[in-house]
C-alpha cells in the first residue's frame, strides 16, 4: 500500500515583524488569499481523501478553499508547522539561515535544528501513511518544512531549493 502526499507550500503571507518573534496567526495577503483560491482546479484534481495542515493560520488559509470545494475539512497537525529555529526575524535573516543548512545538526538557542525538522517531517509522513493508506493526502505547510519533508523522503532538497521556493508551491512524495 503507497499514500500519495501532496504538499503545498503557503501562499504569500504577511511578512513577519523584524526584531519580534513571529506568530501563527500571521495571515495570508490579498495575493495570498487570490493565490489559494486559485489552487483550487489544481489541488482538487487530486482527488484527496483527506486535507492536513500545519496549525499556523497562513497555512490553513491556503489549503482551505480546495478544501471546501471537496467538501473536506481542514484537520490541523502540530508536526506540520514551520521550522522552529529558534530565530527572531530580522533584515539579516539569511545569515543564520545559510549557517543552519550548511550545519543542519546546529541549533539556534533553544531552537529545532534542521536534522531534528527532518525527523519530525519523516515522522509526520510516516504517520499519514499510516492513518491515510492507499489514498491521497493534501497537505498545507511551509517552505523549510517541506524542504526538510522532501529530504526525509529521500528525494533532493538543499538551500537553495528552500529559499528559492515559489509560494504556492507543490511537490508530491509517496510513501
């Protein structure tokens, strides 16, 4: 038995307060919400059984509409949030962002480090295998998570990839 996973990187949000640490009720934009509705065609084409997403509300608020158009709801898992660096946003974001993937065992302050995000998106695919067999899953995340998500499963996932990540985006792993 395979699962088809379908992840879906965020559409564009708000951007988070530099200086502040950021927060999961940080929405989508005008273009988000746009972008979202948009996705609909595409994401329901999939034909998915089911809509997971991370908790954090720019998340939800992009898988929500194909959610609603297949008459699913939307269920919220803990494990699929955003990368908890450990970092406060800043101008200067980059920097430490390059320093974590060039050594993915590092950890900001009390932060996740990027190995430790890998275990946790291998567990959270591992466990859609589980609960969801032989179906497809949709799932709403973020970049450096599914970046992480896409290593886990094997398949190439670097820097570059994550920084460079459209929002939207969509990638699919089977597992």
């Amino acid at each position: 038995m395979s699962t088809r996973i379908v992840l879906v990187r965020h559409a564009e949000s708000v951007r988070p307060r530099p200086g502040e640490p950021d927060y999961d009720e940080r929405p989508l934009t005008e273009n988000g919400l746009a972008a979202a509705e948009s996705l609909v065609p595409r994401l329901t084409a999939y034909s998915p059984a089911a809509v997971l997403s991370s908790p954090q509300r720019r998340a939800v608020q992009t898988v929500t509409p194909a959610a609603d158009a297949l008459g699913l709801a939307v269920t919220t898992w803990a494990e699929l949030r955003e990368w908890e660096s450990g970092l406060v946003p800043s101008a200067d974001w980059e920097t430490p962002y390059t320093y974590s993937w060039a050594h993915p065992g590092f950890a900001h302050g009390a932060g996740e480090s990027l190995d430790a995000l890998t275990v946790r998106a291998g567990k959270a695919l591992a466990r859609m295998g589980e609960e969801y067999p032989d179906v497809t899953v949709l799932v709403g995340s973020h970049g450096t998570f599914l970046t992480r998500a896409l290593i886990a499963s094997g398949l190439p996932g670097d820097w570059d990839l994550c920084r460079t990540m459209p929002m939207p985006a969509i990638y699919e792993v089977t597992v």
